[in-house]
C-alpha cells in the first residue's frame, strides 16, 4: 500500500477542510437554537457544495461525482465529518449515500432516472427498511417477518418496520421482505416504493438520543401495499445479497465521517487543555489529560489505518466483509472513548453547548448499535476464526 496522498488528492482534502471550516461549521449555532431549520440549512449548504466542486465525492463521474477511489473517499469523508453537517453538505450522507451506492450497482435504467438521479441531485431524500418491531428482523436478518405475496401478477406487502432513519420527508424508500408466490418463499427481495404510495403509514416519529439525521428515526407501516414487478430491485430473492453489496461499505462510510469527529473533538480538548489553569499548571502537564490525548491519538491512528487497508481491498474488487467487520467495531468504539475523553478533558464546558462536544457526545453513541451493533460483529468476526481453526475455510 502506498499511504502517500497524490498532488490532486492533497489539494481536494485542503479545499474540503477550508470549506468545512468557512462554510458548514459557522451554521453548526443556529442547530443548536432549532433543530426544525436542519433541512433547509443542509439545502442551503449543498448549493454551496456544489459551487466549490465538493458535491458527491464517493459517486463515479458518470452519476456526477468526484470519481474517486475508496482510498481517497475516506480521506475526504473524513474532513466532511469533522462536522455533523459536512457530509450533508456533501450529499455523501448515510442513509442517502449508501442507497446511492446500491442503486448505481442494481437498479436497472427506468428504476435510476426515477429514484437515483434526483437522490443524486440532492433534490430528495431517501430510507432503508429492513429494521423491524421485536420479534422482526434486527441485528440478525434472518428474522425478517415482512412478507409480499404475489397475487394476481401484483405484489402485495404486509410489513411492520421501525427505526428508518430519514423517513419523514423521504421521496421513497427500498424495503427488504421476504417474496412468497403461494406457499413458496422466494427469498428476500427488496422493492423501491416512493414514500407516497397508498397503505404507507408513517406511525410516529421515535424520540431518540441523537438528531442530526434528516427526517428522524422512524416506524413504518405497510398495510396491503401493492407493488408491479417494475418495482423490484434487481432480482427476486436477491434481498440479502443486496443488503451485504449495501452494508459493507456503508459500514466503512461511517466509520470514516465519525472518526472526523474524533479528530475535531481532540482538538478542540487539546486546545482548552493548553489554555486552561489547574492546581498551578495548564492542563496539558497534568500526566491524567497527556494520557488521554495521547491514547486517543493512537486510537485514532489505528483506526485511520484499518479504513485505509479496507478501502485498498475494495479498490481491488476484493471481498471486505471481515474487514468491515472489525474496522466498526474497533472504530466506533475508539470515536466513542475519544469524544468521551475531549468531554471529559473540558469538565463542566464540554459539558454544555457553549462547545460542540457535548451534542458529538449524544450523536456518536447510537454508533456503536447501528449497521450491527458491536457485539454482533465481535460473534460473527468469532464465528469466521472457529470456521477457519476447524479446516472449515482457507486462512
């Protein structure tokens, strides 16, 4: 691996940091007055993202992106993150970027210009439904409990599904149920419904810990909804192996956008530690606060490396599923411990909203739960090693 970053590259991060410097992180106050002014905010910054040539860095030139490597998307993705807003900005967001992802790869020509392109554009919105009520489908998927029957040449969806993120003022969505014709199950498969279609119901809207996803953290409910096959994404059955092309990069995106994060919160702690005047000296010669800035460091080090392997892999059309696997868990438990710590650095002002720390804290905790939360990944990161130990799989 050659960790240098190339002249274009180089220039790309700084422009992106500038930017996220002027631009986005001066808007970050008025969020913290009203949380109802984030759409029109995060429109507003999209304009300008597009005028500095920043718009869709992880997308090909062909859907209008920057066209870069994954290697260069986590070093960019990285700098959008160093803000709650920077990758909204960039139109590089979750649950928007990852749909994107998976729509370039499955949807077919009709399905693109309809869904893809205005997501593209950053006119709309988008969700993924596949969490559903206990005793549906979680952390494990093979409790999936949506069903669509094929009835009269038509789908017929029955589906329960909670905690889809953005799904208020969403323009559609892509749901993951499991297809029947008769007594036959087909497989999961998942349709592209818009967000409008009769027997939609959008239940309420939860009251979570964090609140910088636009259009929340929802419950769905799909009530006799039916569906033509030109809804369908990709082939029937299909469902799961669509998910994973979705999953596994997606996971890799977050970790790159929150260990931006990480690194701000740091700095910002570094900095109040060498202003601040404790039992005689700065904070920053208290052995305690050394200790963990200097251990968030490392952390973060590490962390930037294992994105950094996961993404050559990928960039070499290679199979990252254990890859991603321990890069979510090791990553976003470090942002966890990092952000803890700059709080923890910073006493009663980290504490409050006078600086950002305190609302990086609340938003970085669902981190550690969602696509699969960290135990999860640690039984099936555990499962491959006894598989592999047993002859099972090669090394």
């Amino acid at each position: 691996m050659d960790f240098s970053h190339s002249p274009a590259l180089e220039e790309l991060r700084h422009r992106t940091r500038e930017f996220i410097n002027t631009v986005v992180i001066p808007r970050e106050p008025e969020l913290t007055k009203d949380m109802t002014r984030l759409e029109r905010i995060r429109a507003e910054l999209q304009l300008s993202a597009k005028t500095a040539g920043l718009f869709l860095p992880h997308m090909p030139k062909k859907y209008g992106g920057l066209g870069l490597s994954w290697t260069e998307i986590a070093v960019i993705l990285e700098e959008s993150g160093r803000s709650l807003l920077g990758a909204q900005a960039l139109n590089a967001s979750a649950p928007d970027e990852g749909n994107m992802h998976l729509l370039s790869h499955v949807a077919n020509h009709e399905q693109q210009k309809r869904f893809l392109e205005p997501l593209l554009r950053g006119d709309t919105r988008s969700c993924f439904s596949m969490t559903e009520p206990p005793p549906g489908a979680g952390s494990d998927p093979s409790m999936l409990k949506s069903i669509a029957r094929r009835i009269n040449g038509r789908w017929q969806l029955e589906a329960g599904k909670w905690f889809i993120s953005g799904a208020d003022g969403a323009a559609f969505t892509m749901i993951l149920s499991r297809a029947f014709d008769g007594d036959t199950d087909l497989g999961a498969t998942i349709f592209l419904l818009p967000m409008d279609t009769s027997g939609i119901t959008l239940k309420r809207l939860i009251p979570t810990l964090d609140h910088f996803v636009p259009g929340g953290h929802c419950e769905l409910e799909f009530d006799g909804v039916e569906i033509a096959d030109e809804n369908v994404l990709g082939e029937v059955g299909k469902g799961f192996d669509y998910a994973q092309l979705r999953l596994d990069p997606a996971r890799l995106t977050h970790c790159m956008r929150w260990l931006g994060i990480a690194v701000r919160s740091m700095e910002i702690a570094q900095q109040y530690a060498l202003e601040r005047q404790s039992f005689g000296k700065v904070l920053a010669e208290h052995q305690a606060v050394a200790w963990m800035v200097a251990e968030s460091e490392i952390e973060i080090h590490a962390s930037r490396l294992m994105i950094a392997q996961a993404c050559w892999k990928l960039d070499r059309g290679e199979r990252v599923r254990s890859e991603t696997s321990m890069t979510k868990v090791f990553v976003s438990e470090t942002v966890n411990r990092v952000v803890d710590r700059a709080l923890q650095i910073c006493g009663s002002l980290g504490v409050s909203q006078d600086i950002p720390i305190s609302q990086f804290y609340q938003e970085v905790r669902p981190f550690r739960i969602y696509d699969g939360a960290t135990e999860v990944h640690k039984m099936s990161i555990a499962r491959r090693l006894f598989r592999r130990a047993a002859g099972k799989t090669a090394p």
